[in-house]
C-alpha cells in the first residue's frame, strides 16, 4: 500500500468498458411469401394479407399523375409540397375536422396531423347563391380556360391544376357531375346519390365506369341507408389517391376464392356474425383492408406511400373509420358482452321507462376497448397491484424513436424524410421495441427483471416513444451511490476521453439551440422560448458554470451521488 493519495477514479471509466462498436440495426425479413409484401422483425405473419386471405389487385397507375408522385421536377416537388391543398381543392367532399395549428400549419418542425373530435366529409350543398367549390366545380370542367378553378387556386402552380383536371376527367363521379353542368339552371329539383352496388371486384383489375358508381336522383326519392358505410366514401375524399374513382373498403368485400354468391347470400352472411373491426368468415374486414393497402411491394407503385401529408391525413381517417366499426358492433352486441349486468345499467333503464328526463341508452364498452374508462382502470389497478406484490420500481428507463435510424433511411422513398412515412416509424420503432424488452427481460443486460410495466406514447413531434418501469431482483437492487454510477450518467461525457459519446449527447440529447442563436426554432414563442431556455448548470458548490442556450442543464454525476448518499 503507498501512503500517497491515490488519483481520483473517474466511475464512467467503468461505465463505458463495454460500448459496443456498431448501432443496433434490427435483422432482416423475408418478404411475405403470399403478397410479396414487405416484413419487418416481430411482425406477424398476418399483418399484411392475413396470411393470403386477402388479395388485392392494384389499379394501373396513370403515367402522368404517377410522374407527379415520384419524380424530382420541379411540378412534382411542389406538388408533392402542397399536396393537401390540392387533394382538398379536387376532392368531391369536403374534411370537417378540429385540426390542431400549432403542429398541423407549423412553418418547422416535424409536420404532424392532430385531430380533435370527429372526422366529417361534408357535401356542399347546390344552388345559385352557393359560390362554387369542390365538387361543384367539377360542373365547369369542360370549360378549357377552367376559370372556376384559377379562382379557387390562386395560391397552387396552375399548370399542375391543370394536368390534375386533364387527368380526372377519366374519374367516373368527375364524368358523372360535370353532366351536371347542362342543369345548371334548376339544381334545386335534383339531389346526388351514391349507388352502392359493390360488385366491382378489387380482387382484379377493372375500371369503374360512370354508370356503376354514380347516379342522379330526383328530389323526393327514397334515401335512407343509402350512405351505409359506402365504398365510396374513400374516392370522393381523397381523388388523388383513388383517379379512375376505384372503390375503397366496403362490408362485403370478399376474401380470395370467396364468389360473390356467397357474400351476397342472406342466410350465409349476417351483420351479426362481424366481429368489432366488420369482418367475418367470407369478408374482408377494415383493420385488414388498410393494412394491406399500406404495405410496400417490389415493382408497384402505391400512391398512398407517396402522399406525404396527404398520408398523415388519411392514416388518421382511416384509424377513424376502423375505431367507428368497433363502436358499432359494441353498440349492435350489447347482450353478447353482457352488458345488461353492469351495475347500474338496468337501473338507469327502468328509471328511463317511468321517468322521460334520464330516457336515453347507455352503451357499456368491454374492458378489452382500448382507451375505456374501464380499460384504463384495469391497466391502473393492475400496475398497482404488481407494485403491491413486487414493491416499487427500481429503473424508469425511457426509449425514443430515432428517426435517423437505418432501418428507417434505408426505406424512404426518394426525397423523402422519416415525418413523410409515420407507417415506417411506426413498424420500426416497433421491431426495436421488441428488441429492447428481449434485452431486458431474455438477455438480462440490467439484471434480473422480476416485474415490469410499460407504456407507448407519441411525442408532439410525432415520433413514438416508451416508458419502462423496472422492479428488479432482490440481488440487483440498486442500493449504494456507486452501484447507480455504474448505470446512470447525468452529465456530458469526456469531450476528450470520449467524442462520440460527448458527440451523440450533444445531437440527441440538448435542447436547441433557440433564443438569440436561432430565434426560429420550433420551440420559439413571442421571442422566447417556451420551454425557458437557457437553465444555469450548477456544480456541488451551487456555482453556475455556464448559461448556454443549448444546454438543458445536467445534474453532475457527483450530485447526483451526494444527493443518494
């Protein structure tokens, strides 16, 4: 033993033995072997075509609109810049949504679709006080100086509006409403409706014509259930998507090598045979529908993989439509989910039968409905009983979608960037997720996990994120100061010692820089930041070291070690 004082040991020297030397990259998948359908790590065989019930044939894509979707010209890029604008000047119907601005029209920042309330699509109504837009103005179509259109697009390249025109005027409901156009003088005495007549099979390919998708009814004809969750509903909104007016999900959509007999049969398909997402032994169900459609294929061009903004607008649609069948079968099998035992729920009935203040039906949603009232207290009271028999938890561990991950890059499409794909952020974060708990819980790499509870959330800047909460094995509690250095850094790593450490915290880890330095941050609100950037950093002697606006101040790790001690 020397009596002299021994140097100071640096705990991250422990710490940072065993970093690895390459990022963690998610292993490869073979391609679904029914639909050809690109796969991920951890996906389930069924995802994409439900293990070859499902097929679907995709529409020959017009030359011209697939060049504005894929190209890099400069139309292309500003079509593909604005294309919400454009889809929403030449849809039939129009969005009626609470969006939230400050991430919906944000000049920076990841673009993010945030939706209030409930998903309208609206039809104007017609008549000579109405100023034409939307479907109205498909009546002036034929019109080649399109006047009609320039006054509503000011704003949009017009040339591109007008190769848009040329090319939906192969559209079946364009066709349809610009017959409208000799009309034009007693609009009042007619009425548009939907012809729900499915048998146009999306299991091969086949054009819509005018006459199967559209017709025009007098006033005074019989409407009722007409719009029942029409297939139609996906063209009218989003005609970019849909050009030639190709039907989107309906109920009885068959499965492959399902005739259309069969669907169409009363006594072979019944409502009450759907489950919650409107599927059945012979149809395809919406959940299903989707997916599919969101899926990558070699040598097929999906224009929905294109849309951009467009995408984020008709993801959250589409989620809509599939939470709206849920309801509804919850609503349609009350007496199957035993609702009438609930308490209360016969109460409120009697009482609504005798009194006409409380008349009204209640629907009980099952446990099993994620984001219920009682789904979220059977997640709460079983969190709280595992920290009843395990005790609290040890390790809160947070993981963060990257969208630079390689996975990711590798899949996007020319120009495009990770807040352009959320279904790629979204399966990937997924896989890595998947992989993280195979760490934690197969592998160990913290110790014996006894118990664990997590939650998935969505950052406002749309990228996914997890909480972990860890209760670990009496063996690796974590009980002394030092055992907590050996896991927990809470400062900048060595610039020196350690540059790509010191270099990933700095980029993935620092807010800003905003302020003075970058006073159109996304953060930056009336001239300062929303956040009250810049923090002082303090040491142990309460002394401020520096005041930097990208600094989101950091607690030393001998702080930190003080503080536990």
């Amino acid at each position: 033993m020397s009596s002299a004082i021994p140097s100071e040991v640096d705990p991250l020297d422990y710490v940072y033995t065993n970093i690895p030397d390459t990022t963690h990259i998610l292993k490869l998948d073979a391609n679904c072997k029914h639909c050809k359908a690109k796969k991920f790590v951890s996906e389930t065989d069924g995802f994409c075509c439900h293990n070859g019930q499902i097929e679907l044939k995709q529409p020959e894509p017009i030359p011209e609109l697939m060049r504005l979707w894929s190209s890099m010209d400069a139309d292309s890029r500003h079509f593909r810049e604005n294309i919400r604008f454009f889809n929403g000047h030449f849809a039939f119907t129009t969005l009626g949504v609470s969006l939230d601005e400050n991430y919906t029209n944000m000049k920076s920042g990841v673009y993010t679709f945030r939706a209030h309330g409930t998903i309208y699509h609206n039809v104007h109504s017609f008549g000579p006080s109405s100023r034409p837009e939307h479907l109205q103005l498909y009546f002036y179509d034929d019109d080649p100086t399109i006047t009609h259109r320039k006054a509503a697009t000011k704003q949009l390249d017009q040339d591109v509006v007008k190769k848009l025109v040329d090319i939906l005027k192969e559209n079946p409901y364009s066709q349809q409403f610009r017959t409208l156009g000799a009309h034009k003088d007693n609009l009042d005495d007619y009425r548009i409706d939907l012809n729900t007549d499915k048998r146009l099979d999306q299991r091969r390919y086949n054009r819509p014509l005018s006459s199967e998708v559209a017709a025009i009814w007098v006033e005074g004809s019989d409407l009722a259930k007409r719009f029942d969750r029409s297939g139609a509903y996906d063209p009218l909104s989003n005609p970019l998507f849909y050009p030639r007016g190709e039907l989107g999900w309906h109920p009885k959509l068959p499965k492959r090598n399902v005739p259309w007999e069969a669907v169409l049969h009363p006594q072979l398909v019944h409502d009450d045979d759907e489950d919650t997402e409107g599927n059945s032994r012979l149809c395809v169900s919406v959940r299903d529908y989707y997916c599919y459609m969101l899926q990558t294929r070699p040598a097929i061009l999906n224009p929905i993989l294109y849309g951009a903004r467009l995408l984020h607008q008709w993801v959250v649609d589409m989620y809509v439509k599939i939470e709206s069948c849920r309801l509804r079968w919850y609503m349609k099998n009350q007496t199957q989910i035993r609702a009438d035992l609930y308490k209360g729920v016969v109460d409120a009935i009697t009482s609504g039968e005798t009194r006409a203040s409380v008349v009204g039906v209640r629907i009980v949603l099952p446990g099993t409905y994620p984001g219920g009232d009682r789904n979220m207290k059977k997640r709460h009271m079983d969190a709280m009983a595992i920290v009843h028999t395990y005790g609290k938890p040890d390790i809160f561990l947070t993981m963060t979608c990257n969208p630079k991950w390689e996975e990711i890059t590798n899949e996007l499409l020319p120009g495009q960037t990770a807040q352009d794909r959320p279904d790629i952020v979204a399966r990937v974060f997924y896989g890595k997720l998947e992989a993280m708990k195979y760490m934690l819980f197969k592998k160990q790499i913290l110790g014996v996990v006894v118990a664990y509870v997590y939650v998935v959330e969505f950052q406002k800047r749309g990228l996914p994120h997890a909480h972990f909460l860890l209760i670990m094995d009496s063996t690796y509690k974590l009980i002394i100061p030092e055992q907590y250095d050996r896991l927990i850094s809470a400062e900048l790593p060595d610039k020196h010692k350690y540059p790509e450490l010191y270099a990933m915290v700095v980029k993935h880890m620092m807010h800003g820089p905003c302020g003075a330095l970058n006073p159109k941050n996304v953060c930056m609100q009336e001239n300062e930041c929303k956040c009250r950037y810049p923090w002082p950093c303090w040491t142990t002697d309460g002394l401020c070291l520096i005041t930097h606006t990208c600094c989101g101040c950091s607690i030393a790790t001998s702080t930190l070690r003080s503080a536990l001690a």
